[in-house]
C-alpha cells in the first residue's frame, strides 16, 4: 500500500503490461510461433456470374443455309422477294399480296425483282420456258412441277423449294420422298430475253385452269 501510495502511476502501467504480456502469450504456441484464433465472422465473396447468351431467333420455313450463300445479285433480290411472301396463306387465283395460289406465288416472285411474263397456270409455264440442262434442274430459281403439271414452285437447291401450298400456304418444303415421285420436270426463265417491267403492276388474269393446286 505503501507503494501504491508513492507511485500510484507506475502500479497502473505494470498492471497494464501484465495483461499485455497474457494476450500475446494466448495468441502464441509455446514455442513462439503464431496460433490461429478462430472466430465465428464468415466472409462471403460474390460470385461471378457467367454471361447469359440466347440462341439465334429460328426462321421459320426458310431454305438451310440459303442466305450464307454466294448468290449473285439477281438471285439474292430473287431470294428476298420469295422471303417476303413466306407464311402468307394460299388462295386459289390469286396474286398477292397477302395471299397466292402455287402459279400465282411464282409470278409475284419474279415480278417483285422486275422479270415479266404471262401470269397463267402452272402448265402455261410448262409450256412457255425451256427444259434447262441437267445440271440446273435443282439449281436456284429454277421451275419445278408436280402431279400432272397441276402444282408448281421454285428450286432452292437441291434439298428442297419454294411453293404456295394448298394447307400451309407460301412455305419451304423438302424434295423427300413426296415431291420427289411427284415431279414432271423442270423450266428455267430465260432472264436475259424477258423485258423488265416494274413489279406494281398487278394484272389478274380472267381465265385459270381450274384443275390447277390440287397438290397439299
């Protein structure tokens, strides 16, 4: 007490010490090394998250891989026109624009990139345009026929084409086995000897084969 009383400083600072020393005794192994003092903190690290990627929007009824292909100009337009009418609905005689029968749809698609020719059935075209080679048959924009020259449509390649149908409308279809024993032949408009006439000019012509279309 005696002590206490004369340095009354100095007992506060060794206490102080003292229990300095006892903390870092607890927070070392005997030995000197660092202890490892658990705690009950947890420390959450966000996750990365991972970038969200949506498939190409499909299009419907449209020709596999036609528009990653080297067309040339005329077809590209030509392949753009016949596009544009795919999924509009089939009407027997008529042109478009919301609406076409088999002749009717490949007489717009011509007409919309500026080649003219007669509208009329599908067997006036038969009769109209040549046989093309071989090797142009299932060539692009070439004419095939079905059933008895009844039904008509336009060549995408060799795996299928383009055609109004009766259940469906303007659609792409495949060459399966269908079509494939369905078909008379095929035509190729002569591009070059046909006088361009601009596509807004709409004629509807009086008299159709009315046997025409009986295909799907």
């Amino acid at each position: 007490m005696i002590v206490r009383k004369l340095f009354p400083g100095s007992f506060v600072a060794c206490i102080a010490l003292g229990l300095a020393a006892n903390a870092a005794a607890q927070t070392n192994d005997f030995d000197g090394r660092p202890r490892v003092v658990l705690t009950n903190k947890i420390t959450v690290k966000p996750i990365a998250k991972a970038p969200v990627t949506y498939p190409p929007p499909r299009s419907e009824n449209r020709a596999p891989g036609m528009s990653g292909r080297p067309l040339g100009r005329f077809n590209t337009e030509l392949l753009t026109a016949i596009e544009s009418h795919l999924g509009s609905s089939y009407h027997f005689n008529t042109i478009g624009p919301d609406s076409f029968d088999c002749s009717g749809f490949v007489w717009r698609a011509f007409q919309d990139v500026g080649v003219n020719f007669q509208r009329g059935p599908a067997r006036s075209y038969w009769a109209t345009f040549a046989a093309p080679p071989k090797e142009e048959e299932f060539k692009f924009g070439t004419l095939v026929f079905f059933s008895g020259l009844t039904h008509v449509g336009i060549v995408a390649d060799e795996k299928g084409f383009y055609h109004s149908a009766r259940h469906g409308g303007v659609v792409y279809s495949p060459f399966n086995d269908y079509w494939l024993s369905r078909i008379d032949g095929f035509r190729r408009v002569p591009l070059d000897s046909m006088p361009n006439q601009p596509a807004s000019v709409k004629r509807k012509p009086a008299n159709l084969n009315a046997d025409e279309d009986n295909e799907p």
